[in-house]
C-alpha cells in the first residue's frame, strides 16, 4: 500500500515494515539527531528550518506542528525514534501510549497497572 501505513487490526499501530522506513527515513533520520542536546536546541530556535534541513516532507511537518504521534507514526515515524522528539516536550512514552489509543494519561496508566495483576 503505498502511502498509508497498513493497520493490521491494532488500531494506532501500523505495522513499521520496509515501505514504511523508506517513507520515514528522514523523519527518522532528524528524529535521531535529537541525541545531540545542540541538535535539540537548534531544532527549538527554529522548527522549520530544522525539518528543512532534513527534507521532511509536508505531511511530516504538519504532524511535527501538530505534536501528534499518530501522525509521526503514519508518516513513517518509528516511535523509538519519535520518543526522541517527543522528549524534547517532556513527554514519554506513557504520553505516547495515550495518544495511541485515545486515552488519557491518567486512563492509559490505570490500564497499565490493571493489566499487570
């Protein structure tokens, strides 16, 4: 399926296959850069000229605006990667969880410490 994330019946988790690297790798590629606290600070001065110098394409900028990890991830995102990133706003992987499945923070938490009695 060229250009959409295929969704193998987990709804917010389509499958990070070969299509999926390709159509990420510069998402991905920045999103890696943010190792480096100067790369992170750059980024932070000036969001766009950041994802321009990675060629970042349209539907990934609009998601980097947006904050929105649903959109990182349909756009090629790999969530390793894009913990990175979303890091840079304090958030972690609890808050990504929470977007992932529509949740709040406080409900996804709940839902993993039920999940583990």
């Amino acid at each position: 399926m060229p250009g959409k994330a295929r969704d193998y019946g987990i709804p917010g988790t389509p499958i990070f296959d070969g299509a999926q690297a390709q159509k990420g790798y510069a998402l991905n590629k920045m999103c890696y850069s943010f190792n480096s606290a100067a790369n992170r600070e750059e980024f932070q001065r000036d969001e766009e000229s950041y994802c321009a110098k990675y060629g970042l394409s349209p539907a990934q900028r609009s998601a980097i605006r947006n904050r929105n990890v649903l959109e990182l991830i349909a756009a090629g995102g790999n969530v390793y990667y894009l913990a990175k990133f979303a890091g840079i706003f304090g958030l972690n992987v609890q808050d990504i969880g929470a977007q992932q499945t529509g949740m709040s923070v406080e409900q996804f938490r709940q839902k993993l410490l039920d999940a583990a009695r």
